[in-house]
C-alpha cells in the first residue's frame, strides 16, 4: 500500500536476508499518508505490472529503497575516494617500480596473495547478507531477476567479445601492436563475463533502488557465476591465440567466489539474526577499505605500464565504454517495457552493465601474470568503470518517470522473495481499505525492526 513521506525516511518492515545497517535516525517520525490497496492475488511478484504502482507522489517502494544514504559519507564522496586510490596506485608504481613487482611476485600458484586476501575481504560481507533459500522465490516470480539474469549471461560476454574483436582487432589494428592485441581481448572478456556483486551495492543506493531486490540479484549473479563463467569465458577466450590455462581458471573462480560463498552460507547458518546482525555492521567499514586498497594495489602494479601505454589505455577504454553504456540501455528499456517499478528496474540495469573488476584483476594475474596485456585490459575496466556508472546513475534518476513507481503491496512481495521475516521483527496487520495498516506501534512498525538497506 503506497505511503507517501517526507525525505524518503519510511522504513519497510525487518526481512531476516535484508541487513544492511540502518539508516540515521531523521530525528521526526511520519505518520501514515494515503493509502492504497492491497494487491490482488492474480497479481505477479517481482516484476509487477506497473499499474498497481502510482507514478504520482512518493511511492512505497522507496521504503525499500535506500532513501537514507546507507553509505554515508563514502557514497558522498565516492568517486573522489576512487580516483585518490588510483592516483596513489599508480604514483606508486611509477616512480617505485619495484614496489609493484614486489607485489606481483607475491603469488602462489599463480594466485596473487594480496589481491585474494583483499577480495576475500571485501566479498564475504557482501555475501553474508544473502538469504540463500529465497533464491528459488526470486526466480519463479521475478521479471528483473530474470532479465537481468538473462542479460548477463547470455548476452553481456558475447556482446563483449564482439566489440573487443571490432574495435581491437579491427579499427584499432594498425596501432595496437599485434602482440598485445589478443591479451586485449581476452582481458575485456575475462572483465565482461563477471557481473559486479559488490559495487553494485553503492550504485542502487544513489538511485533509491529497492535493498531486497538488489541482495537477491546478487545471489542469483553469484550462483549462476559459479556454473557459468568459467565455460563461457574460456570458450571466447580460446578463439583467439591467447592459451586457456581451464585448471588456474577453476581454481580462480573457486577461490574469488565459492570459498566466500561457502563461508558465508556457513557463517548465516550458525549465527543467530542478533549476531549475525552485529557481525554484519562491524564487518561494513572492512568492504570499503578492502575495496579501497584493492584499487591501490592493482594500480600499484600495473603504474608503469599504465603510463607508458597510454594510447593502449585509451584504445582499450573505448569498447568496454560503449559495452557499458549498451548493456545498460538494452536492459533499462526492456525494464521500462515489461513495465518493471523504477526501484528494481534502475538498480536491475546498472547490475547488468556493472562488471566485477576486483575478480577479473585477480583471474587475469593468476591466468596470465601481472605484466599480461590481459591485466591492463581489466585494469583499464577499473578506470571507466567508476566515472561511466556514476553517468548511468544520473540517467536512471533523471528518467525515473518513464517507469512506475514501487507500491508498499510489491514491495511486500519483493522482500517476501528476498528472505523470510526477521524473529521479533513487527507484522503489520491490514486494515480495511482506505485504512491505515497497524503494526506494533500508530505507523505499523518498530523503529527496531525497520528493513535496513
């Protein structure tokens, strides 16, 4: 049932697979607006027809949305925070040389310690917040799970593959040398057929986008990852003369996504939600730095190389920049014309456009070695990967009203999907129509068991 608020501070009610840390306080509580109905029951689930959300005023869904910025100050200043990091990376490694092959020599078979250890770290909180039993849920009733999904498995690496093969080997191939231009191609397939499970957190909060959704989508990209990336990825790879070490690219995607994956699952499975809960909030600042020093260290690296191949650099940028943009304009108006609400279908795109550099980084050094044509190529995704999203974040909030809006109804059913009700968390119980719903206080919840995003 829409509810209309001031400032976006309406909370859903708790979902034991959607906790995230909550919001700041607004220091004002709002009282129930008006109300809608309740969906019918023919109704679908989470791609909703968008009739049943009011494209007027403020809509419900933002109450799954994440209205009060849960990054604070580093979504704030995100960007700046980025390019710092790799600035600093690349100072570093060019004018301290050995600073960068000191830690591409820190490698056990073929896997570079430092990288693994910083991805660990910054993925296992990621994945902690998944609900892995509603997964089955999110599938057989989503249409953004299903298109995005979609979108990036079958059609985000092959799309990939064919602008790298267009532009490097094609209309760039008289500049690039004819050494490097396989690597090339091999490291933009390596980076497009990862989808992003951890930035991708950072961009659905500067577009409001709905928190359970965004959690589902991440387990559903991290256990489809599990069966489909390695073939795929090898398969296009193969295609060019650049070898295919299948055992290391195993090894990679075992390490980067299962063991976190697995560790999650078994962590969930001991904890009680209060614990669990307080490992989550205490682990959030260690995703940020992870990410941070992951940047540094990767730009470290490759900082010789980077300033020296500086043509390279802005060669390769140009295809993984019209992927982005491409991939993200065919899933937004596949959204916008199944009639997807704005609160999945934005965070839903920029899923589907986003890739998972920290992982490709880590595949391309342990496939090819730090100093690889096929690292610079995933590095060169780090540089246009920050800049290009915040682009698409402006577009999706400035084109909200091409969709429908969320309603308080299939917002219900979404976080339904995502996970099952939190123990202790307020139920509301419904009211008539017209009426206000009542929970455990006058606006239907407890300030302790708001949905966090």
């Amino acid at each position: 049932m829409p509810v209309n608020a001031q400032d976006g501070d309406v909370e859903l009610a708790a979902s034991r697979g959607v906790s995230a840390p909550r919001p700041e306080p607004s220091g004002e509580r709002h009282s129930g607006g008006s109300h809608g109905k309740d969906a019918p029951n023919g109704e679908d689930k989470l791609g909703l027809s968008g009739d049943a959300g009011d494209k007027s005023g403020t809509a419900a869904g933002e109450d799954g949305a994440a209205a009060a910025d849960p990054l604070g100050w580093f979504g704030k200043l995100l960007s700046v925070i980025v390019a710092a990091a790799m600035a600093a990376g690349t100072l570093l490694g060019y004018y301290a040389p050995e600073s960068g092959r000191a830690l591409a020599s820190a490698s056990v078979a073929q896997i570079n310690i430092p990288i693994a250890v910083l991805i660990w770290v910054m993925v296992f909180p990621m994945m902690l917040h998944i609900d892995f039993a509603a997964v089955g849920t999110a599938l057989r009733n989503g249409k953004a799970i299903f298109v995005t999904s979609f979108v990036n498995y079958a059609i985000q690496p092959f799309a990939m593959y064919g602008l790298a093969a267009a532009f490097i080997w094609g209309a760039f191939g008289s500049i690039i040398s004819k050494e490097r231009q396989d690597e090339y191609v091999a490291g933009s397939v390596i980076l497009g057929g990862a989808p992003c499970t951890a930035m991708v957190f950072v961009w659905s909060a500067l577009v409001h986008g709905h928190a359970g959704y965004t959690l589902t989508q991440v387990a559903v990209n991290n256990l489809i990852m599990l069966v489909a990336y390695v073939p795929t990825t090898g398969l296009l790879i193969s295609s060019t003369s650049v070898t295919m070490p299948w055992d290391t690219m195993a090894l990679s995607a075992c390490l980067f996504v299962l063991v976190p994956l697995l560790a999650a699952w078994g962590v969930r499975s001991c904890l009680s939600v209060a614990t669990r809960e307080a490992l989550e909030a205490r682990l959030k600042p260690a995703t940020m730095v992870a990410l941070v020093l992951t940047i540094v260290v990767v730009f470290t690296i490759q900082g010789e190389r980077l300033a020296n191949n500086l043509l390279d650099v802005v060669l390769v940028a140009v295809p993984l920049t019209i992927q982005t943009y491409f991939i993200f304009g065919l899933t937004y108006l596949v959204m916008q014309w199944l009639r997807v609400p704005f609160q999945l279908a934005a965070p839903g795109a920029l899923i589907a456009a986003s890739n998972f550099f920290e992982l490709a980084v880590a595949v391309a050094v342990s496939l090819y070695g730090a100093q690889s044509g096929a690292v610079l190529a995933t590095v060169v995704g780090v540089l246009t990967e920050v800049p290009i999203m915040l682009s698409l974040c402006w577009i999706a909030n400035n084109t909200s009203n091409w969709f429908p809006q969320l309603s308080a109804a299939q917002a219900e059913l979404v976080d339904g999907a995502a996970s099952q009700p939190a123990e202790g968390a307020a139920t509301a119980v419904k009211a008539p129509a017209g009426e206000t719903a009542v929970g455990d206080d006058a606006e239907g919840k407890s300030p302790s068991s708001a949905a966090r995003v």
